[in-house]
C-alpha cells in the first residue's frame, strides 16, 4: 500500500501580470510539497497562506538547501531562530537566507 498526503489548499492560476515573470517551464508538472521535501534545483513557484490559499513569488527561483543556523546573521533567519519545529534553507539568495519551516507547504516543479 502506497501513503499519500493530500493537502487543504487553492491552486490559483500563475498570474499574468507585469510583476511576475512568466514561467519558463510546464506549468503542468507542479506539484505541492513540504520545504522539508524540496530538492536542489527544484523551481520554488509559491508558498501557501494560512487559509491555504497560492502565495505566488514575483519570480520564480531553483532551491539549492543547506542547514539551517539559527546564528545566521543575514537578515532573514533570525526571523525563525524562535520556531520549536524544524527549519529548513532552500536556497541562498546572494547572501540573503530563504528559511522556511520544514512543514510547510511549497508549489514547486521538480527538478527530474
């Protein structure tokens, strides 16, 4: 028997406006996973709000994690150095940290 996780959210349509750029690739293969479960290079599209709504990025950007330091002085982890749970780093936005709780949800599309 295989388990499956099926998340409460809205998948709402990329917007096409002049503040985000468009998606370069198939739109078709997005998927909804935890941050704990993104890979490198997977194409981060959005991150979810409390009511499970798509908060889609401006940009779209390729995950490259490392470990989360809560003693990270780039502006941005020290923002989560209070979280009980799990954090994770998905990417390292030229010197800017992109942490993230390990449980939360991310519209991504696979690397492969």
């Amino acid at each position: 028997m295989m388990h499956v996780e099926f998340f409460p959210v809205v998948v709402t349509k990329y917007p096409d406006d002049e503040d985000h750029a468009p998606i370069l690739e198939d739109e078709s293969l997005a998927r909804i996973v935890r941050a704990r479960d993104v890979c490198d290079g997977d194409l981060i599209l959005a991150s979810f709000d409390d009511q499970g709504r798509t908060d889609y990025f401006n940009d779209q950007y390729p995950a490259s994690g490392f470990a989360y330091d809560r003693t990270c002085r780039c502006g941005v982890c020290c923002y989560f150095a209070h979280e009980l749970g799990p954090v994770v780093v998905l990417a390292d936005n030229s010197g800017w940290c992109d942490p993230w709780l390990a449980g939360a949800l991310v519209l991504i599309i696979p690397s492969s």
